[in-house]
C-alpha cells in the first residue's frame, strides 16, 4: 500500500508502516528527526502522487480547546480560518482512504464531529490524551492494548522549548495500530 504520513515530521506512523513492508513517505515543512522517505516541503505538492491511504496530522495551535484563551485573537486575525481550511483540504484531498488526526477542538463544530475519539491506553501506554479521528475510506481503531494507568503526563509537561514537539509526537502503540489494522485494508 502506498502511504502518505502528512504533517509528520517524527517518522513514527510513516516507520510504523515501512516495518509492515508498506511503502510510506512522511511529509512535513521540517525536517524528519529520524532518517527515512521525507518530502519537507508542502504537502499538496504530493498529495496527487497516487496515494492509497493518508493519515493526516495537521496543526493544532489554532484550532484545540488548548489554546482557546486566544482564540478571538485567532479568529479576528484569521488564523484559525486558515487552519480550518488547510484541514477541509486535506480531508477533500482525491485519496479515497483519509484519516485526519488533531485534539479535541473547533473541528467539531467548524467541520463535523470526529468519528472517534481514542486515549493511548488502549494501545498499550498508561496515559491520557484524547485524540479525535476523522475517518473516511477506514474504519475506527480497535484497541490493541488495553493498560492501567490513567496519568495526563502531556498535559502536565513543564514548559521547554520542545514541548510543542513532544506533544505532538504520536505514540507508537497507536502509529502501530494504524499500521496493522488500516494497512491491511
């Protein structure tokens, strides 16, 4: 299956597939942090390379419930719009299997409800953190690995200048069920 990982710059969904012997390329305006297929760049300047399955993970910064103290500012300034609308094109994108991944936030009333929401202790880590799905052409995860353990370790990260990247990173129990479970499609 040919993949597209976009808006991933940590390599873990696009390596997650690559190990199941997927041909997967992850995309990002950084750089990758592990070596492997990267396009850095824009992801619509590929998204018309013949893809089976993209799974998404657009920035949250404007549109999560995180940050909503500012959101007046977003909307007045048109940020928030902007992301939105980066979100709806990726969702409209001519790939016929999408999964468009981001945190609870305005996409629910801006967009459409989520078709899941999933924790990472279903997939084998014993912490919080609901992750909404947008699901079209893919079905809901099944949990692989159900854990104790309920601590919201992201939420409560002191403030570095990495947060933001640690946050953001996706966690391997669930890069793997995407693998396993949407690669076999």
């Amino acid at each position: 299956m040919k993949v597209l990982v976009a808006c991933e710059y940590s390599g873990t969904v696009r390596d997650a597939f690559l190990n199941l012997g997927h041909d997967a390329m992850s995309c990002d305006l950084l750089p990758t942090d592990v070596p492997g297929p990267h396009y850095r760049g824009d992801v619509f300047d590929i998204i018309e390379d013949g893809w089976d399955l993209m799974i998404a993970f657009p920035p949250c910064t404007d549109v999560c419930v995180s940050g909503a103290r500012w959101f007046k500012e977003k909307r007045a300034d048109g940020r928030q719009q902007r992301a939105i609308q980066f979100i709806r094109d990726l969702m409209n994108a001519p790939i016929d299997r999408i999964a468009i991944e981001n945190p609870i936030g305005v996409l629910s009333s801006e967009i459409r409800k989520p078709d899941q929401i999933i924790q990472p202790w279903q997939h084998g880590h014993g912490e919080t953190k609901a992750t909404c799905l947008w699901l079209s052409g893919v079905p809901k995860l099944t949990p692989t690995n159900i854990v104790d353990g309920r601590e919201a370790k992201v939420h409560r990260m002191p403030p570095s200048p990495d947060r933001w990247k640690i946050r953001s990173k996706t966690y391997q129990g669930i890069a793997d069920a995407m693998a396993a479970q949407w690669g076999s499609l």
